[in-house]
C-alpha cells in the first residue's frame, strides 16, 4: 500500500471536473439569491448533541465523531447540513417571520450511501423557515427544479411521498406491537418501507392481531403504491389504506402537488413508500430524477421537528443534493483558451493583460524558461499587443 494512496470513497477533483463543480456551485447560489435565499456557512464540525438534534439513528451512524481537545466534549463531523441550518435559524438568527436560508460545502460520511458513492458529497441546499403551507412546500420544490435546469441536468421528474402515512399507520398498530422492543420495531418498518421489501414487512408484522390487521396489510401495501400516473396511485390508495385523518390529508397534499406540477408541465410520480434521507422528516417529501443518473439528483421534504428538538417549534422544508454526483450529466462550458503573456515592463502590455482578463480570458504571466507549448501568446505586432495561435 502506498503512504499517498487516499481512504476508500474518497477522491480527489482534478481541474476540469473542479471546474464544472465551482461553475455549479456559483449558478446555485446565484439562483437561491435570485429568489430570496441568504447565505449561511456552518462550521464544518460541531458538538455532537447540536448535530444530531431531531435526526434519526441512521445521521448517527453516518456521522464521524473525535474528542475536542479544548474542551474534552465529543464532536461530530457533519453528514448532513440541514440540522446546522435549523440550528441557525433557531438560535442564532431567531426570527420571527418567514427565513429562507442557503448553503454550500462538503460534509462527510462514515460510509458510502451506495455503490460507487463519495464519503465527502459536495452539499448544496435550501430551507424555508416559518411557513407551515402547502405553498412553501411547492416553492421548495420547484426551487429545486429551477436550480437544476440552471445548472444544467436535463429531463427532470418530480417525485413526491408523505411519510405522514406511515407514521399513521405505526401509530395506529403501537398498542399491537411488543413495547419493550417498539422502537427497534419502527426501525425495521421504516427500513422495510424504504427498501421496498414486502417479505420483511410481513415478517415483522406478523405478530399483529386480527383487530389490528387492516393497519399492517396497509403497511405492506405501501412499496406497491407508486407509479408515474398520481390519479391511479392516489385512487388505489384510497382503496387500500384505512381512511384516517392523517392519511386523507397527506393523500390530498399529494394531489395538489401533483395537479399544480403537472398542469406546468413537469412530469410528477408518487411514492407512498418514499419516507425522506436520514429519517427527520414530517411532512411531504420530494426527490428529483434526471436522464442518465441511476438515483435520484436531488431530495427534499418538511422536517418541522427538527426545529422541536432545539427548543424552538417552526415549520421547516427543504432540500439538498450533492454536485459532486450531478459531475456527470453537466457538459463542460466552453472558455476562452488561456493565453500567455511575455515578460516585459511595457505598460500597453498590462493595459491589454488587463482587458483580456476583464472580458474572462485567463493570462498567464510567463516565467523565466517557461514555454509556451500550444497556448496562444501576447505579441507586439505592428506597435500593438495581439493574441496569436500557434499550431
């Protein structure tokens, strides 16, 4: 093994992918800007209670943690940015009205989320602060879609879920389930739903009573109702899960998300067996799929709870996506070549240096024994610096 080798999942950017993600990353938070969005920049580590308020076992998992040597207390790397930015908006800014903050920057992972995966995705989001509507989760989402047509993803879908259902479902089976393990329980059905496994939902309910037994059998029926057809998802849902409050509202949320998208034209799904990333989420969530990429480009949903856990109950919704995964579906932006500039004290020289450096060609100041090779050069031609190809 080599001492420079890096640690698995991790990579470096080299200049021209470099170059796509920074393009990226400026055309998103132009974007976020253009529509209200302030930027925040959380630390890049954080005591672990702080980054891991409202979040689920699994942001526990993916978090890595060392001893602060200051202090002696235990911190956390960020896995995830959007508890920092509840933190913010919750402690420090502490606003009363609606907030729209933005983010960019890494965070890191114990391990990769799939195959192929980076442990260090490049994190760029937005949240929506104060608003509990229907409408701040569609400005959300099409924010998200906005971003990612600016920066160039082609052929989107939205896809939409609620993990309201689910959490309706769990609740209305809590007295059926074993209570010294209904914890660890609600953790292997809410794995189950995810993975879309229906032998593993079965599994586990099959200790539920006969009183109980519509609950589960809608449990198990969640992974099947999805589809690109809202209308024929939402009525076989209807069809097959129980008609509690919670369930009828989610399901008519779901409705109006996909009537308003699919009336401008954007192609909706739904996935009743979408329950959000890292398990904080309360309300509706999204995600975004593009042509070429196997998983989904970008992921959002309501996570009001997260605002709970740090003393400050607000409405909450958002999302993320990392840049550094969307590499391969974004083409290179043409630039100018570079060009080389001689070495010379003539002030016409820096006057056109200057110029072309204005109009977004890079010049690079040759030094002593560099060559040129295939760039183009500043020549004084007829009194006059002018740019030259050579080939």
């Amino acid at each position: 093994m080599t001492t420079w080798a890096l640690p698995e999942n991790l990579e470096d950017v080299l200049p021209a992918d470099a170059r796509k993600l920074e393009r990226a990353r400026r055309i998103a938070i132009d974007t976020f800007a253009s529509r209200g969005y302030e930027l925040v920049v959380p630390p890049l580590i954080e005591y672990v209670e702080s980054l891991l308020s409202g979040v689920g076992k699994d942001m526990d998992l993916a978090t890595f943690k060392l001893v602060d040597q200051l202090s002696g207390r235990l911190l956390g790397v960020r896995a995830d940015t959007t508890p920092q930015v509840a933190r913010i908006d919750a402690h420090v800014l502490n606003r009363s009205g609606v907030a729209r903050l933005c983010y960019a920057g890494s965070v890191l992972h114990t391990r990769p989320a799939g195959l192929g995966k980076s442990r260090q995705p490049f994190q760029v989001g937005a949240e929506l602060y104060g608003a509990g509507s229907l409408e701040a989760d569609i400005e959300v989402q099409q924010l998200l879609l906005d971003t990612l047509a600016a920066i160039g993803v082609p052929a989107l879908r939205l896809d939409v879920g609620h993990p309201s259902v689910f959490r309706a479902l769990v609740d209305a089976l809590d007295g059926a389930l074993p209570t010294d393990a209904l914890m660890a329980r609600r953790e292997a059905l809410f794995a189950a739903v995810v993975a879309k496994d229906r032998v593993a939902l079965e599994a586990a309910l099959a200790e539920v009573p006969a009183a109980q037994r519509a609950y589960a059998n809608a449990l198990v029926a969640l992974p099947s109702l999805y589809g690109t057809d809202p209308a024929k998802v939402l009525a076989l849902a209807e069809q097959q899960l129980p008609a509690l409050p919670a369930i009828q509202a989610a399901l008519e949320q779901l409705r109006q998300v996909a009537t308003h998208f699919s009336a401008s034209g954007v192609a909706v799904s739904i996935d009743l067996g979408e329950l959000g990333g890292f398990n904080y989420e309360s309300g509706i969530v999204f995600a975004v799929f593009a042509r070429g990429a196997a998983e989904a480009v970008g992921r959002g949903g309501r996570y009001d709870d997260i605002g709970r856990a740090f003393g400050r109950a607000r409405p909450a919704t958002g999302f993320s996506m990392d840049l550094k995964a969307l590499l391969a579906l974004i083409e290179d932006a043409a630039e100018p070549a570079p060009v080389m500039a001689p070495r010379s004290a003539d002030p016409a020289l820096a006057e056109a240096v200057a110029a072309l450096r204005a109009s977004g060609v890079s010049v690079i100041n040759q030094l002593p024994g560099e060559t040129a090779d295939a760039l183009s050069q500043l020549e004084l031609i007829d009194g006059r610096w002018q740019v030259v190809t050579r080939k």
